[in-house]
C-alpha cells in the first residue's frame, strides 16, 4: 500500500504517518508540502490513498483534488483539513474526494475513514450526514460561496488574507488581468464590492482561519 500525505505542518505528516503505519505496517509513505510538489509525485507515482489539506503554499488542495482526478484517478483521495465541514466537504466530493474530516476528529474515526474509502467506499461524518440532510430539505439554504468555481473560492480566500492581485497572480502563474477577472467574478456573485467586505463574508463563513 502506498499513501501520500499532503500537508505543510512536519507535525500533521509525522503524527499521521505514525498513526497509519500502527494500523497498516507494510505501508509506504511519500510526503509532499506544496501543491506543485504533490502534483509531481501524483503523476510520478501510483498511490492508493492521498490524505489531502486544502490550506497549502503554491495553491489550494481543491485545485489538487481536481488534479488529481483528471491525471491519476486511482488512488482515494480523503479530505483532511482543519476547516470545517459545512463550508468545504459538499465541495470536496463534487470534485472527487472519496471522504472529508476535520483535523479535530478522533484518530478512530480518522482510521475508519481510511479503510472506507480504500475499500472504495465514501465516507461522510455523522455531523455532515445531518448537516445535508437539512440541506436537501431545504435547499434555499445554499451558501452564496457555493456558486463560485474553485479557483474563485481561492483567490476569495487569499483576497480575505489580505492578499493583492499581483501577490495571487504570482502564486497561481497566471496573469494580474485573469486574476481581476475572478476578482470581478467573485463581487458579482457574491453582492460585494470592497476587499473588507470580502475578508467580512469569508471570516463569518470560516473558509479562512
């Protein structure tokens, strides 16, 4: 079995790893900290699971997911992030990912998850399975985020974190006017003009810490 753990804290990969290598000892582990990095070992690598954040240097971990799924569409891909479920995991299944937890879960929660979705299975939390049961319920309660695409929930984070146009366009190596462009987007669909207004929105949504 190989697994890929992606995740810029040392201490997250370490304690993940050991946890991982406890239950599955004939494992084999790759690390990647950066989204360019982890593209990388995707493609030059067969894996069987990749434990994915989506706060990560070089770019966002949904824009990997998609990544992933478009080069390499074997290996389970299990969402593991410290942002909470309601704002990102409804997301992270529309782009591929087999599960979704919170870094908060308990490690056997966290191990069961893994076995679910090796077995080609989903996995989707009791606190999630409830919070879209509501939500098929009653489907106005759509959050506006939810109309953007992923690339424009990103640069809405990074714009949230204070970031200028010139600073996303450099991270993503796309041009300062495909960024205005999102910028734009992003205002439309959400009713919001100013950068305060949008850093507002994202904090009260928690889709940045």
């Amino acid at each position: 079995m190989r697994i890929l753990l992606v995740d810029d804290h040392e201490i997250v990969r370490r304690g993940l790893k050991q946890l991982l290598a406890e239950e599955f000892p004939k494992a084999v582990f790759g690390e990647a900290t950066r989204v360019p990095q982890a593209r990388e070992l995707i493609v030059q690598k067969a894996w069987d699971l990749v434990l994915l954040d989506i706060n990560l240097p070089g770019g966002s971990g949904l824009d990997l997911l998609t990544d992933v799924k478009r080069l390499c569409p074997e290996p389970a891909v299990l969402v593991l992030s410290s942002y909470p479920e309601e704002e990102f995991a409804v997301r992270a299944f529309k782009l591929g990912s087999a599960g979704y937890l919170t870094k908060a879960s308990v490690v056997d929660e966290m191990l069961t998850a893994v076995k679910k979705v090796l077995a080609g299975g989903k996995y989707v939390s009791a606190v999630l399975a409830e919070k879209l049961a509501t939500a098929l319920g009653n489907p106005q309660t759509q959050a506006l985020h939810e109309t953007l695409s992923p690339r424009e929930l990103e640069v809405l984070r990074l714009v949230a974190t204070g970031k200028t146009i010139k600073e996303i366009a450099a991270g993503f190596s796309l041009s300062e006017k495909t960024i205005a462009t999102y910028r734009t987007r992003i205002s439309e669909k959400l009713g919001l003009s100013t950068n305060v207004e949008l850093a507002r929105y994202a904090l009260q949504h928690r889709l940045v810490e």
